[in-house]
C-alpha cells in the first residue's frame, strides 16, 4: 500500500504518512505525519509539509508552510516554528523553513500534497527561507 505506522504501547496503531515521502536523514527516518502536526498547531499554518533536501540517506529536513493568511510577519513566524521544532525530540533537527502561497496538490481531492513537487521548488533556488 506504501503506507507506515507504528504500534504504541497500548497497542493502537498510528498512520505515520506515505512510504515515498518520509526523509531519509544521517541520523534515521522523518514521517511527515507525526512531524507536520507539530507545525499545524501553529494558528498562522493553513498546511504544512516535511521535506527532504539533497539525497536520501543523508537528506536535510525542511518544513514548508502554507499560511493562513497573506500577511504574516516572516520574522517572528520562523522564530515560532523554531520553537515548535525544538519542543519535541523528533522535530529538534529540523532547522529550514520556507514559506509557500498555495500547495500543489491533488487535483481530485484538493488535500494530497504533492511533497515531491514542494521539495524540487525548494531545492530549485526560487524559493526563499523563513530566517528569524
């Protein structure tokens, strides 16, 4: 299915997100699931999505918002999201941001982000990153 999860102690079982889209680090997996609510939580975030930069393996996580509003102080949004990441062990490592007017996503659905898509405009060089 190229879905992953992961039993927790109870023995419930967590949907993680796609096969093909989790990041591939030097120090291990990122899942876009449980690393995107962190940032979700965040009232100026209308989507978010975990990337990956360079090659698998050794790839460098970023996060790429969609926000809720056109105005939004790029400063203090990055500094937030920086809090955010370093709140929570498995984000901790992530450190690049960049902010996206409107995801590409499934055209049937209007929910599917297409991550592969976000991380080629990143790498690209016509993207511009969160700094606080």
């Amino acid at each position: 299915m190229g879905d992953t999860g992961c039993l927790d102690t109870d023995g419930r079982l967590w949907f993680c997100g796609r096969k093909a889209e989790r990041v591939e680090t030097a120090a291990g997996p990122l899942y876009t699931e449980p690393c995107e609510q962190v940032f979700r939580a965040h009232p100026q975030v209308a989507r978010c999505a975990l990337i990956g930069l360079g090659a698998r393996g050794s790839q460098t996580p970023a996060i790429i918002v969609q926000p809720s509003s056109k105005h939004f102080d790029r400063v203090k949004l990055a500094s937030e999201l920086r809090a955010l990441a370093l709140a929570q062990p498995h984000t901790a490592g992530i450190t690049h941001f960049f902010h996206h007017p409107k995801f590409p996503v499934d055209v049937r659905h209007n929910a599917k982000i297409h991550r592969l898509t976000l991380a080629a405009w990143a790498a690209s060089g016509k993207s511009e990153e969160l700094k606080s």
